[in-house]
C-alpha cells in the first residue's frame, strides 16, 4: 500500500491485464477484476455485478450492455487514503484500461 501517492486525476492509457473471475448465484452472474493500480501500487479489485446504477445523465454506472472483447475503462479502486481525495471518491484518482475478462467468463466462446 503507497500512501505516498496523491489523489489526482491521471490517465493510464497503457492496456492492463487484471486477473478475472465470475461468482454465480442464483443466476446472476457478478464479475470480479482483480490487480495493482500502476500508478499507486495499491491493490484493487473492481466487482461487476448483475444490476446497474442509473447516472443522472443517463446510461449506466460502471456497466455495460455487452460484455464483448473492448477494453474495460475504471477508476483506481483501491482501499488507501490518497490526499486530497475528494468526498465519496475512491482510489488513487487514475483512470485505467482494462484487458476484458476471458471469453469463458462472459459466456463467449
């Protein structure tokens, strides 16, 4: 855990490779992206589940209709305190891009 590293928000483009897995209950399915936030070396883990939260602009938070092969995009999701962090924020501030989860865990082929 780096408690060094300050809230900010920053772009990290470069494609990351997460460890995936799916829980199954009772149907629904709950996607799970697991790893280290390169900017501030926290872990982190991201959960998808079978419901969506509606934003005020419309669309969906953190969720998307097809689960295709595109690159996922998150915030830093880890658990340290970054200051300035903002109130009800998370993570570190950064902004990543996700290699999407194995076909088998989407119900691809």
């Amino acid at each position: 855990m780096s408690s060094a590293t300050e809230y900010q928000h920053v772009r990290h483009d470069a494609l990351l490779t997460f460890q995936w897995t799916v829980q199954e209950n009772e149907g629904d399915r709950e996607l799970t992206a697991s790893g280290t936030c390169p900017v501030c070396g926290c872990a982190m883990t991201w959960r998808i589940g079978p419901t969506q939260t509606v934003i005020p602009k419309g669309g969906f938070l953190g969720r998307r209709e097809d689960l295709g092969p595109e690159p996922w995009k998150t915030s830093c999701r880890c658990e340290s305190y970054h200051q300035p962090r903002p109130a009800n924020a998370r993570g570190c501030g950064a902004w990543l891009t996700l290699a999407p989860p194995p076909a088998h865990l989407t119900g691809g082929s």
